[in-house]
C-alpha cells in the first residue's frame, strides 16, 4: 500500500508548483519557450525544458522563503540528478545543432529571480 503523502510534503509540492509557475513565466518574458514541466526519468526529474534561439535548457527551479535561504538551495548533488536526466531527455527535446545546458533559476519573494546559465560542467 502506498504511502500518504504527508501535509508538510504537499506544502513543500505545491510550493515547487509556484516556483515552477514563476520560473516558467520569468522565462517565457525573455523569449523562451516552456517545452515540458516536471518530466521525470529514472535518473531524476527536471523542472522545465525551455527552449531558445537553438538552445535548450534543463531548468532546475529552487523556491524559498527568503533571499538568503537561497545560497544553499542547490548542491552538486541536486545538479548531478538534473545533468543525468537532461541526458536522458537530450534525445526527445533537442534538434540537431541545438546547444544544450543545465541552468538554475531561484526565486525568493522580494527580489529578483537569479539565473544561473549553464551551471552543470560535468
């Protein structure tokens, strides 16, 4: 029988669903185009592919309460789970001659969103 998720787990979802909501929009405003949310792979799941101008990302999108919580939202660890399922996902997102990259987008109220271009090298 499969576990009930607990009410702090859906707090903590439907707080990654704003953060995702937030992100995809902030991207969409500077010309990309949201290709996929959520998509999961053995690997890992990856929070947006966007895409733009023959390159596309796997966005890895960190919410938090507050700016400073920020500085410790993503690990290498968080990092090397979005570089393994972008490889995965690589085949069915990118054309041929694309450019791809990992980037992170953080959030926090108040302040700007932060993003990280091609924050994977692996």
């Amino acid at each position: 029988m499969a576990e009930r998720p607990t009410d702090s787990r859906r707090a903590a979802e439907a707080m990654g669903r704003r953060g995702e909501e937030r992100a995809a929009a902030w991207l969409g405003e500077r010309g990309w185009t949201i290709l996929a949310r959520r998509v999961r792979t053995a690997a890992g799941e990856v929070d947006l592919v966007a895409r733009r101008a023959g390159l596309v990302a796997f966005v890895e999108v960190k919410l938090r309460a507050t700016a400073e919580a920020l500085a410790d939202a993503i690990d290498e660890r968080r990092l090397a789970r979005v570089a393994a399922a972008a490889e995965i996902l690589a085949a069915t997102y990118a054309r041929p001659g694309d450019d791809i990259r990992i980037d992170v987008l953080l959030i926090a109220p108040g302040v700007p969103p932060r993003h990280i271009e091609n924050a994977w090298f692996g």
